[in-house]
C-alpha cells in the first residue's frame, strides 16, 4: 500500500501530491490559524456555556435548599399550630367543665336550699295544724264539761299537745 503512494504511474502519487500542494497552500494563506482560531472561539464558547449550565445548576440547588429549608418550616410552623390548637381546645375544655361543675354546685344549693325551706315550712304548717286541732279539741272539752274538771282536761290536753309536737 505505501509503495504505491510513491509511484508516479499511480492515481495515489498525484493526490498525495495535490493534497500536499493544498496543504501547503492552505498553510501559506493562514487557514490553520483561522482553523484554530475558530476551534479555540468554539471551545471557549462551550467552555461558557458550561460555566453557565453550572452557576444555573448551583444557583437551582440553592433555590432546591431554600425550599425544602421552607418546607420544613412550614411544617414545623403547622406542628406547633397544630399543638397550640390542641392546647387551648384542653384549655377551654377545663374551663367548661369547671363551669359546669360550678353550675351543678350553684343548682344543687339553690335545691337544697328549697328542700329546707320547704322542710321548715313543712313541720311550720304541721305545728300551727296541731296547734289548733288541739285548742279545737280543748273547746269543745271544756264547753262540755263543768269548771272543775276544766283545769284536769287542760293538762291532759296540753300532755297530748306535748307528745304529738316531739
């Protein structure tokens, strides 16, 4: 293969040469140095585009962080709300009770009170009945019978009084 590069009876040899001759020729205008140039313009172009795509990267995990650093307050803000809420739901449920427990103590007072009232009312009226069943039951003793026996059925009459009222 390389022997017949160097042949000058084969097609090889004139490209060889023609590729050499526009090499050289590409050489003399500068074409290598544009080449370069532009590869180098390219590379530096790439190279910026990367350093983009990173700082737009660090800068997308910073703003990943301070969300999920949001999240989690947020959170934390909703866990506290949530004890707090429970907190005074405890808080107005004691008061209730106490309220209600200071109710029943009030009402069941006031019944008590009304229980003696009538108690007392009770054994007031029985007193004031026995009281004039018993000056009744006197009267008409007394107007049935002579004046001598009179002061005998008082103290019989009062005896009774006595023992009905204890």
């Amino acid at each position: 293969m390389i022997h017949e590069l160097f042949n000058p009876a084969g097609p090889e040899f004139y490209i060889l040469i023609a590729t050499l001759i526009f090499l050289a020729i590409a050489w003399k205008l500068g074409a290598f140095g544009q080449i370069g140039k532009g590869l180098d313009a390219r590379g530096n172009a790439v190279r910026a585009e990367l350093e983009q795509a990173r700082s737009l990267r660090e800068e997308a995990q910073k703003l990943l962080a301070d969300y999920q650093k949001k999240q989690k307050e947020a959170e934390a803000e909703a866990a506290a709300m949530i004890e707090a809420a429970k907190a005074e739901a405890e808080r107005f449920k004691a008061e209730q009770i106490a309220k209600i427990e200071d109710f029943v103590a009030r009402r069941t007072k006031l019944a008590d009170q009304k229980i003696a009232q009538a108690e007392s009312s009770a054994v007031a009226e029985v007193k004031a009945a026995a009281a004039d069943a018993a000056v009744k039951a006197a009267t008409t003793i007394l107007a049935d019978q002579p004046a001598a026996s009179a002061g005998n059925l008082m103290s019989a009459a009062l005896n009774e009084v006595r023992a009905k009222l204890n």
